[in-house]
C-alpha cells in the first residue's frame, strides 16, 4: 500500500510545479514594487495594479468579448453576468470617489480623468467595428493580453492587427477629433439626475440587463468549455495547499472574477485618479511602433481619458 493511501491525500499535492511557479512569480512581483516603490512610486503602484487585474482575468477566463458572442449564440450568460456584477460594484464605488472629487456635480464640473468622453455616432459606429473585428479575432483587447500569456500564438496575431489598426487612427486623428468627436456633447449623468438620481438609474439598467440575461439561459446546462480541476483531484491535504491549488492551479468562477475587478478598478481610481483602461497604453505602443518605422504621430488626448 502507497504511503499516500495510508495517509489518506493525493500524490504529489506539493509537488505541482505551478504553486511553486506562482508563489515565485508572487515574490519577484513583490521585489520588483519595492525595487520601484523610492523613485518611481506610481508605476510601482500600476505595477502591482496591472498584475493584479491580468491576474484575474485569466484565473477567471473573463472576457468582455466572450461574455456577448457566448450569450448571443448559445444564451450561456455566465460571463455577460459577471460583468454587469462588475460594472454594479465599480457603479457604486466610483460613485463615491468621483464625490470627494465634485461634490455637487450641477457645476457642470466633470472629475478627472472620469472617461466622460463626447456623446454620439461615432461610438456607434466604433462599438459595431470593435466587436465585427473582436468577434472574428475571437478575443477582446483584455483576452488577447492575457492569452498571449498563455501561449495562444493566434493572439499575437490579433494584437499585431490591433496596433497596425491603431495606428490607422492615430494617422486620422487630428482630422477626426477636431472636426467631428470634439463637437459633441459630453454626457454625463449626475449633472443631470444628481449622485443619487445617476447611481439608482446605472444600477437599475444592469439589474435589468441582468435579469433579462439570467431569463434567457438555456433549459440544459451548457459547459464553459473550460479545464477546471475536479474537487475530488485536490485530495484530503492541509487548507493551505487546497487554498494554493484554487489561487494558482483551478480557474476561478467567473462571477468571483467579475466582482474582483470591480473592486480592483475602485482601489486604482482611489490610488491613481483614474480607472482602469488598456487602449491607451496600445495606442502607446502603436505611436511607439509608428515613430520607429519614421511615420511620427500626434496623440491628441481625448478630454476625461
């Protein structure tokens, strides 16, 4: 009889290479904060918060794309779900730091870096392109990241095809902008409803948005199609190595990373002034790319982003 029947756990339960991998990387995140933290305190801060939110992406398989193809196409809600979860919890808490920051919003004062960006067509016809582009990419900006992390070499292709796309815009910037986005009107609710009036009414809409994709689930239960361990794989060992296994090992519920994020997003606006986004730093990298090859742009900032 194996020493590990008599003991009753599973073999090998301290030998997975990836707690140890995790715990790792964990330090070398953690020297690298406090290597940066004394002369360069904000991107230590956007270190950690940028690892924190990757993180947690990939742990729960959360993609922004997914969560609207996988809902159209089957009515698998799970993912769409978490999000709305998400965009509830940071409703509530960016409700309260964009308060410390304009107290009566009828000012017609917006807060910093509140990505209150012009109102109109245009983010018509930028929300069809994005998600005709995502949808055949397959992943969103978000899941293209963290699945390069993976491995998926089918995602580098797609973040090629974002920077060169980015880059397009870039070039046309200073016509669009000025033309055209610039003149439309910036909407942002509390100016018109009140705190009160603008958080009741965001979180009235998700409610609802959340029930009606609860409503359209499917009768038969539809798999994520994910790898997930088994419980019964774990073994009977200490609650730290079970704690390890679910932290670094299985994936996450995606409601879990849904609620995480949001709350994640509320502590870097509170930390930094602004929440999270990632198409500026693409842009960056466009621009960047752009000036290598001799084609220089001008990065003309949106107002609020």
């Amino acid at each position: 009889m194996a020493l590990s029947e008599i003991s009753g756990s599973k073999p090998g339960r301290w030998r997975d290479w990836r707690i140890w991998l995790g715990l790792l990387v964990l330090v070398a995140a953690a020297l690298v904060f406090v290597a940066l933290n004394p002369g360069l305190p904000r991107l230590a801060i956007f270190w950690i918060f940028g690892l924190a939110f990757g993180f947690a992406l990939q742990r729960s398989q959360l993609c922004f794309v997914s969560g609207f193809s996988n809902f159209y196409l089957f009515r698998h809600g799970q993912i769409l779900k978490a999000i709305l979860a998400g965009m509830a919890i940071a409703t509530i808490g960016f409700a309260l730091v964009m308060y410390q920051m304009v107290p009566d919003p009828s000012t017609g004062e917006i807060p910093v870096n509140a990505h209150a960006s012009p109102f109109g067509w245009h983010l018509v016809l930028a929300g069809v392109m994005f998600g005709l582009g995502m949808v055949l990419a397959g992943n969103c900006m978000v899941g293209t990241l963290y699945r390069i992390g993976e491995g998926a070499v089918s995602a580098l292709v797609t973040l090629l095809g974002i920077v060169i796309g980015m880059g397009f815009l870039l070039h046309s910037w200073g016509w669009w902008w000025p033309n055209y986005i610039s003149q439309l009107p910036r909407v942002w609710l509390p100016q018109s409803l009140g705190w009160p009036g603008a958080v009741l009414l965001t979180l009235a809409v998700l409610g609802l948005a959340y029930l009606l994709v609860h409503l359209r689930r499917p009768r038969s239960k539809i798999t994520t199609g994910r790898d997930d361990i088994p419980p019964e794989t774990i073994g009977r060992g200490a609650r730290l190595t079970k704690g390890l296994r679910a932290i670094f090992v299985s994936f996450w519920p995606v409601a879990l990373g849904g609620v995480i994020l949001g709350v994640i997003n509320i502590f870097e606006y509170l930390a930094v002034d602004r929440p999270w986004g990632i198409t500026g730093e693409v842009s960056r990298w466009s621009s960047e790319a752009l000036n290598f090859l001799g084609l220089p742009v001008e990065v003309m900032a949106v107002p609020g982003t």
